[in-house]
C-alpha cells in the first residue's frame, strides 16, 4: 500500500503534547489501530500520529479513501471542521483554526471574483461567501469574538516563544495578546523567566495602556451625567435669553415714553 505524507498537511494542525502522544501510543500498543486512516487518493489526510506510530511498532492499520474533494484547500477545510468539532482542542487552537478557514474562504472568493471565465455551470453552483465578521468567525470557535481579536493580535505580533506559551497554557490568551504588543525580545525574555515573569509583564502593559487612556472630563462620571449637564446648561442660557427678551421689551417701552415727551 502506497500512502504519501505531505509535510503541509501533517503540520496543519498542532501536534500532540508528549503525554498526549504517549497516551496513544499506549492505547495502540494495548488494542490495536481501531479507527481506520483516511486517504485522499494516496495521501493521508487523518491519522498522521497513528501511522507513524503503528509503522514503529509494526501495528496493523485499515484505511479508507475520501475521494470528495477537488483540491488540497478542501482537505484543509475538511481537516478545520474536524478539528472545530473535537472537544480537547482549545479555545486558541479552535480560534486558529477558525481564522484559517476564515483566510481560505476569502481567498476562494477573490479567486472567483477574479476569473472572467466562469462557465454557466460555475454561475448556477451557490457560492458560500467568506465569514466577513469576527462574530461569524468567533461563533465557529465557540468562543467571544474579543478572543479572536486577541488571537489575531497573536498571530501578527507574538514571537513564536510566546505562541508555544499559550499552546502550552503557560499564559492565557488575553494575557499572550497583551505581552504580543511588546518588542520581540521583551516577548522572549518574559517566556524564559515563566509564569510569573509573563504574569508580570501582562500586567505591566494592560497599566500602561490603562494610564494613556484619556481621563473622563472632570464634574462628569458616567455619559448620563455628562447629558444631564449639558440639559442644565442649556435650561440656564433658555432662561437667560429670556430675561434679556424681556429687558429689551422694557428698553423699547421707555424708549417710546422719551419719544413723546
């Protein structure tokens, strides 16, 4: 049996933690390769850590083909909403994952908004349209659409030290994207000195942006009371119009008496 690994899909999703791949190795060892490998054609799609591990120990595996996609980006999709659907994967994993489905349906679609060829056929087939909203993303992810913001925020800024932290669970995610903003080697030497230096320095960056924060107006707490005085304000230059209308219409008076004098 010819099975072929390709590198960019066996890296797709995170590999196993050691006690997880110990785990399994066990579970192999003991009852054997229960769930078949999935192929596509020739390729292996689903059970990377199976098969490498049931090649080292001489295991035997079964296999089944899925021959229903049309090219890799459909196996990766198809790889994304297996992993969405899993329980053990993280909220940054899931979140990861969400946003490279997020990017393969977008480029679909300036693909297709591209191509001047399309045929009929193409134009009757419904094309799903890219998730354009974080909400769409983060609901995928199961998570708040504030945590895809901070993954993001991660994925542009954070060294890789930092990302293997958060995989890790050394550091959580809203904590990561505060330390992501830092210099690269801030990131680096806040990882190396743990839990407590990466703690330490999260703090020190949400006080900082806490501090450049521009101050509420003084008299005014809340929005509400900023309205409120501003009615009062206008109620005190109402009045004050109207004592001057007022004054005026005296003025015009005296002014008439003078005249006929």
């Amino acid at each position: 049996m010819n099975i072929t690994i390709n590198d960019e899909l066996r890296t797709y999703v995170d590999p196993l933690t050691p006690a997880e791949h110990e785990a399994l190795e066990r579970s192999l060892l003991t009852e054997g390769c229960r769930e078949a490998l999935i192929l596509w054609r020739d390729v292996l799609i689903d059970g990377h850590n199976r098969y490498a591990i049931c090649s080292q120990h001489a295991i035997p595996f079964r296999t089944v083909q899925n021959d229903s996609f049309d090219s890799i980006e459909d196996v990766k999709l198809w790889m994304i909403d297996n992993q969405l659907a899993r329980r053990s994967v993280t909220d940054f994993q899931r979140g990861l994952m969400a946003l490279r489905k997020k990017e393969i349906l977008a480029a679909r679609v300036v693909q297709k908004t591209d191509d001047e060829l399309q045929t009929e056929a193409d134009q009757a087939v419904p094309f799903a349209p890219p998730w354009n909203t974080r909400q769409e993303v983060a609901r995928a992810a199961r998570v708040s659409a504030n945590t895809i913001s901070q993954i993001e925020r991660i994925q542009k800024t954070a060294a890789p030290e930092l990302v293997d932290a958060v995989r890790s669970g050394a550091i959580s995610i809203s904590s990561a994207a505060n330390v992501a903003s830092l210099p690269k080697d801030a990131q680096v030497a806040a990882v190396a000195g743990g839990k407590k230096e990466l703690q330490q320095a999260a703090r020190q960056v949400r006080e900082q942006k806490s501090a450049a924060k521009p101050k509420k107006e003084a008299g005014f707490e809340t929005p509400e009371d900023h309205i409120k005085a501003l009615k009062a304000q206008v109620a005190e230059l109402k009045d004050r119009v109207a004592t001057l209308i007022g004054e005026n219409d005296v003025l015009k008076q005296k002014l008439v008496l003078l005249g006929a004098e």
